[in-house]
C-alpha cells in the first residue's frame, strides 16, 4: 500500500512539473487595445477591431492575452471618443489603466495591438509601455485602421522603447477584421510565417 501511494504521489508531481514547464515554454504576451460602442466604417460593435486580430494572433501563437483597459473609459459614440482621443493627444496625456502585467521578465516577445487614432497610438498604450522594462524585449506592433495603416507608429514605439527590438508591423482595416475575418486571419498567418 505504500508503495502504491508512492507511486500516487510521484506521478502527481510529475503531472504538476509537466504543466509547469508548459507554462514556462510560452514567452510570448499579445497586449492589446480595442474600442467597442461605435466605431469608425463598422457602425456599433460589441467586439473591437484589434480585439479580434489579438485574438487570432493568440490562437496562431498560443500567446497569452492582456487587454490594455482605462480606469476612466472611452465615449461608445465615435465622435466623442475621437474628441477625447485628440485632447489627450494634446495634453500628452496617460491614462491610468485598469490592470497591471504582474510577470512581464518573463516575457521575451511581445505583440502589442491597437487601433490608429488621429494618425497615433491611443495614449494608453503609451500608458502600457511606460509601465514596464522592455530592454531586451522584442515588440512586434499590430494595428486595426481605416486608411492610415501604420502610420508613424512603429517609430514612436521605438523611440518609447528604445532598448527593445521593435519589428515591422501588420496593419489591418477595421472593416476587414470586423466584417471579413477570414481575410484578416490569412493576413495574420502570412504575417507570422514571414517572422520566420
């Protein structure tokens, strides 16, 4: 009988190490900002845009998922939220955001989504990567937008991030990823594919 559970209590264990060192192999975070209520060419969504390109970037890269959220949040209607979006502009704002990457050293790679407001990043992700150290790190930036693609924002990533790797970026039309999502999906696949 004690061998037995001996045997129990061994295989246990063994279990428990298997799904430590799981978790430990994934190093890749998807930290993303999305707006829901109305949006610009998609009408009122309950689903923002970059939400649903973080979301097939996780599944491609069985990367865990972050939501960069405000503590104070944006208007639902889309001509409010653009006249807040460019007064933080403005002011150089920081929005205080509603949760913290508790592990983010364990991180080495990091995709980091939104959508392209006023031709910028939303000042919350400027919030997001002031937070932390991303020395080291490897940003690959990912956008939803409606004609602007990327805009300048790969470098102000870099230069907010200045000991990071930031890669190229993928842009995709809010549109495509809200009404064509299986076009966004091939998009997000060639993509990846071509980070090698």
């Amino acid at each position: 009988m004690k061998k037995l559970i001996s045997i129990l209590i061994a295989l246990s264990l063994l279990v428990a190490c298997a799904s430590c060192f799981a978790e430990g192999d994934n190093h890749i975070l998807i930290a993303y900002f999305s707006h829901t209520g109305e949006n610009y060419n998609v009408g009122v969504i309950e689903k923002g845009n970059t939400h649903i390109v973080a979301d097939m970037i996780a599944e491609e890269t069985g990367g865990d998922l972050f939501e960069i959220a405000t503590v104070n949040p944006y208007p639902d209607t889309y001509e409010e939220c653009t006249e807040v979006a460019m007064q933080e502009q403005r002011e150089n704002a920081r929005p205080e955001l509603t949760a913290h990457v508790e592990n983010m050293e364990q991180y080495d790679t990091v995709y980091l989504g939104y959508p392209i407001w006023w031709g910028e990043l939303p000042m919350a992700v400027y919030t997001f990567l002031e937070s932390y150290d991303f020395s080291g790190k490897t940003i690959v930036p990912f956008c939803t937008h409606e004609g602007s693609g990327l805009a300048g924002t790969v470098g102000s990533i870099s230069s907010a991030c200045p000991n990071a790797n930031v890669l190229d970026g993928l842009a995709i039309q809010g549109a495509v990823a809200q009404n064509e999502q299986d076009k966004a999906r091939a998009a997000v696949q060639d993509w990846l594919a071509s980070q090698g």
